[in-house]
C-alpha cells in the first residue's frame, strides 16, 4: 500500500509499513492542513475470492473529511486492471483537515410526532429569488432567512437533507446527458460533497446551528447500503480498491449480493465496516450536532449470511454509543434482498418510514372500495404494523422517491419518458387518479378538483397520529411532470419553481401543522385503547356521521367513505371528520354539559364532498 501526497499534478508515493493484523501506516511530518493525498494498494486481482486490488487505480481514503472536488463518471475509472489505466487524474483527492474534538450534542429538538421536513439540497433553493446566487443549491441556503422564516412559517420540526455527502453519477447517466441530483450513490461517507456544501463540515454545523435558532432540528439522510463503485463492470474509487472481499458482501463464487439493486451490497456485519459506520455517524453528530440519521435500504443494516435481525450487531452499537444513543434513528424498511421488507420489526426506538399508510391514504382518496377501515387504521398510528405504547410510524402519502403530490391527482400513470429509459423505471402502481385528463390542463373544474384532493391528502396527513413528513414543495403545489423516478433531473423539473407556487396551498399548509401542534390528541405518537382515561373520556371514538359507534357492517361496507374519529386526551377532545362522498355530510358528534364543538350549527358539522375537517371542542 501506498500514500500518495499531491502537489498540483505531481504525485509522491509513500509505501506504508505492514503491521499486525494487516494495518498498513507510516508517518509524514509535512502533510499538515491542506495537503491533498490518496492510496494505492496492489495485491492479487481474484474476483472469485473478492479481490481486485489495483495499483494503477487512486483510491479516497473513506475516513476522507473533505474532497478537492466532486466526483465525475469517466470510463477509465472503471477500466480492467489489465490495462493499466492510472486514474489519479481523474479523481478527487482528500484534503487533510484540522477538526474539533467530538463533542456532546445538545438534546435532539426533534421528538416522534413531530412535522419533518424533506429536503433535496440543491433543487430546494436554485431558483429562491432572496437567497443570494452564491448561495444557492447548498447547505447553507438552508440558515438565510428568507428559507428559515419559510420553516419556522409552515412550522416545520426538523428538516431531513437528503444525502450530502459525497457521490457519483451512474455510468449509464452520462451518455443520456443526466445527472444524479439526489445523491444516492455515496463514495465517501463522511466527506460533504463539495457541490453542495462547498464549507465542508463546518458549513453543515452552521446551518445545523441557523436551524436549531429557530427550533428546528436536523436530520440526515444517509446511504450505508452500497456504494457508487456498483457491480463487477463499475468503477474503483475506495472501498473496492482497498479491500473489497471484507467492505461488499459476496456470494461463495465471488459474485457480489446486489440486496440494494446498484450492483453491491456493504457488509454492515462485518466489524471494519461497522466501524466506519459508527465512526461517520458520531463524526455528524459530534462535530456538526445533527439531531438524528434516516437509513436509506435500511434492512441491510441488521443483515448478515442469516438474514435480517433487529439485534443486530450495528443496532446494539449505535444503542450503546454514548454520542449517538439519543439521536433520531429513522428506517427505510425495505430493500430487494431477501426478507427484505421489515416494516415494524426494527429496534425499540427507531422510527420507520410507513408505505402502508401511504398506500391506504392515497386509495382511500382514490376511490377504492372496502377501504374506511384501513383508512381509519392508518389514521391511528397503523396498529397493525406497530406494537405498544407507542407508534413508529413516519407518516407520509409523498416523497422525493415516486409522483409529487401534486402529480398523483394529476397522472394515473408515471412519464418517465426524460430518464432515456423509454419509462421503463420507477414505480408502476401509484395509487394516482387524474379526473380524466391526464397532465396539466386549462380545464377550470379540472384543476379545481385537483387542488381539493390536494387540500384532502394534506389534511389527512396532518390529522394523522405519528410523525409525519412532507417533501420540500407539496405544500405549495410542486410537479415534475408525472416524472416518479427524478432521481437523474437535476434541472427545472426538480428545482422549486418559488416565483409560481400556490401561496393559498401554502398558507392552508402553514394552518394545518398550527392545528395540529395545538391538538396533542392528533399529534400524540401513543396507540389508542379506546378506552377510558384518568378523564373518563375514551382515547377514541369511531362513529357514522349519525353520532353513532361504528358496527361491523359500516366497516364493511365497500363504498362507505364517511367517518368521525373523537380522539381525547386531558379532559379536551378533537374531531377528525372524513368525507370521500361527493356530497355533503353533516356529522352528529357526542356532546358533553357546557362543552361545544366548533363549527357546529344546528346541531352538526357539515363538511364538504371529498374533503377533511379537524374540529375541536371549546372547553368552559
């Protein structure tokens, strides 16, 4: 193995000294802050055994900090040892950096049942009018004030960035002239990816602490499932280059496990890798004081030869870790590995990102039959999928993966079409509707229409227990065309469009998460009993618009799109009314001495077709 210090073009190499347990080190007196640097390793190139050590090839150190530049697809990279192709030219080197010393976080801002915030870095602000163009598209836009008195207005909890550290395009996006905008295919785990936090870490702690200043914690979304080098016909950048039998996980004749789908699977089993993990995850948390982590393909987490296992070894490390044991832990609970769908079967404490909610929502709003009941559940935690006390449940009808929320009123199906894969990517069943003209249209009534179902989603997913969370730009319309796969759009059809959003949508936003941070009976994350409190009152009714409790039968019902759910806590009581119908419907709520529900009048509440009313009830 060797160092490689750089001066400009000029490369000097260093062979390392091989010490016990295979460790290889050496000491430079002159490389302080500043000097840029990378390894070699040569040793057998033996695929069947998992390796393919190749000294032409410059590799990042994955304990790198800071990159000189950002990754950029070249061929070359990817070319056969046998070639001898040198790539120095072509990669980033890492910059030694002076650091602070870990440190204690202050407390998470961010608790369950709160409103998060989904963030993509760059596209969120490159169009923002006030946001300086210097500015715009990185890390720190997100503390100017214009974006935090956006935040702190809609009433934000914490925002999630999605990935910000370091990572490289596809091979197949360069030919089609495409970039990968979200960051989902990471080299190197702990180094901020210049383009969009060219001030490196202490760029990120500043934001984080913008943020924190107005009450509003950080959570960062991370991708320890694989890497950017991909399969046997992908590029040597790191982790391959160094030691690929003991970072990837293999099948007996070499072959890599592709449990993620990009053409290589990390061993998160094995203790090195762990290590790194645990090591870039306190780095964050100790040196940037982010409030918690959301795992991309999470189930490769806690996999190893046997399968998935919530005792994992990474899990039961993070839970014993002194800086990371208070933190926000949040799972993507599926991958394509086996037994790869664990959606409520991650530890104690870690929160999960719930497709079923998602699911249920957007078919309830649909249309579909036999679904008030499902609806209901999903409304109430999801106590199908999560044990008590409490909800796990991240609550969310759209992210950044699949149609905005705009465009599932607006598309019954994906238009991929700009992806240069004739729309054979992303997801083919969406739950969507488009009130029979599919895309944009001039049709008044038809938008109309549209902007209601909206408005229904968005209630729904405010008025529903658990966390929730909202991807940057629902709230005010956003669209990408149909596109459910804009991984790879890194231009007008992901940038927010901030001079044409829907301000009224917004605004309807803004007054839904204030509703719901004034209703703890809403927001609370426990799962509800139905049975009486130390208030007498029932944690929760379910009645027909009639004021009556629910019977089999108006469960069952296939067209029943009607419901009241009376929630209490602390002798107050909030109504959630849901009304699928294309009628009106008055709903009859139990009354209590002295005590009245607002918006009543005549002795009902009446809520309008296809729409959701969250009514309180006024306290003498």
């Amino acid at each position: 193995m060797w160092l490689c210090l750089f001066d400009g073009a000029r490369e000097r190499r260093l062979e390392l000294d091989r010490g016990a347990f295979g460790q290889f080190s050496t000491t430079v007196q002159d490389a302080g802050p500043g000097t840029r640097y990378g390894f070699r390793a040569d040793g057998p190139f033996d695929p069947e055994r998992g390796h393919r050590f190749d000294p032409a090839k410059l590799l990042v150190d994955p304990y790198a900090v800071t990159l000189d530049q950002p990754f950029h697809y070249n061929a070359r990279l990817a070319a056969p040892r046998a070639d001898g192709t040198d790539t120095a030219a072509l990669m980033p080197k890492a910059v030694v950096t002076a650091l602070p010393d870990l440190a204690a976080a202050p407390p998470p801002l961010f608790r369950p049942g709160g409103f998060i915030y989904e963030v993509a870095v760059r596209p969120f602000t490159h169009l923002h009018p006030e946001v300086p163009e210097a500015l715009r598209g990185t890390v720190a836009a997100l503390g100017h004030p214009a974006i935090l008195d956006h935040l702190v207005r809609l009433g934000v909890d914490a925002v999630e960035l999605m990935p910000i550290t370091a990572w490289i395009d596809e091979r197949h996006l360069p030919p089609l002239g495409l970039t990968n905008g979200w960051g989902y295919n990471p080299v190197a785990f702990m180094a901020l990816d210049p383009r969009i936090c060219p001030g490196g870490i202490g760029e990120l702690a500043a934001t984080v602490a913008a943020l924190r200043s107005v009450g509003i914690g950080t959570i960062l979304d991370v991708v320890f499932n694989h890497t950017g080098e991909s399969d046997r016909f992908g590029p040597t950048l790191s982790l391959r280059g160094l030691d690929n039998a003991t970072y990837f996980r293999h099948l007996t004749d070499g072959t890599l496990v592709n449990d993620a789908g990009t053409g290589n699977t990390l061993a998160c089993e094995h203790p090195v890798t762990r290590r790194l993990i645990l090591d870039t995850l306190r780095h964050f948390v100790g040196r940037a004081g982010v409030d918690g982590f959301r795992f991309d393909l999470a189930p490769i987490l806690g996999r190893d030869a046997g399968g998935f296992s919530r005792d994992a070894d990474l899990f039961r490390d993070i839970a014993g870790d002194p800086l990371l044991a208070d933190r926000v832990m949040i799972a993507e609970p599926w991958d394509i590995g086996p037994g790869g769908y664990q959606l409520g079967q991650f530890p104690d404490g870690w929160l999960e990102w719930n497709d079923r909610y998602r699911d249920r929502v957007r078919r309830f709003w649909r249309g579909d039959r036999h679904m008030l009941g499902e609806m209901a559940t999903a409304l109430a935690g999801s106590s199908d999928v999560f044990s008590p006390p409490a909800t796990r449940s991240v609550n969310f009808i759209a992210a950044h993966d699949g149609f905005s929320l705009g465009d599932l009123v607006a598309y019954a199906g994906k238009h991929n079409e700009a992806n240069g894969e004739e729309n054979r990517d992303g997801h083919g069943e969406n739950f969507s509707w488009n009130h029979g003209h599919e895309g944009p249209t001039d049709d008044a009534g038809i938008v109309a229409a549209r902007r209601h179902d909206v408005m229904a989603l968005l209630a729904t997913l405010f008025a529903s227990r658990g966390t929730i969370m909202l991807t940057a730009g629902d709230e005010f319309g956003r669209s990408q065309n149909g596109n459910n796969n804009a991984y790879a759009q890194d231009n007008a059809l992901t940038w927010l469009d901030w001079d044409g959003r829907d301000r009224e949508l917004e605004a309807f936003t803004a007054e839904l998460a204030a509703t719901r941070r004034a209703c703890p009976q809403i927001a609370g994350p426990e799962l509800l009993s139905g049975e009486p409190g130390t208030d007498g009152l029932a944690d929760a009714l379910w009645l027909t618009p009639t004021g009556t409790p629910m019977t089999a039968p108006d469960w069952e019902a296939a067209e029943a799109g009607a419901l009241a759910m009376v929630l209490s806590r602390d002798g107050r009581r909030v109504a959630v009314l849901l009304n699928r119908t294309a009628d009106e419907v008055s709903f009859h709520l139990p009354g209590r001495e002295a005590h009245t529900w607002e918006l009543e009048a005549d002795g009902c509440i009446r809520v309008n077709p296809r729409a959701i009313a969250i009514v309180t009830e006024g306290v003498p």
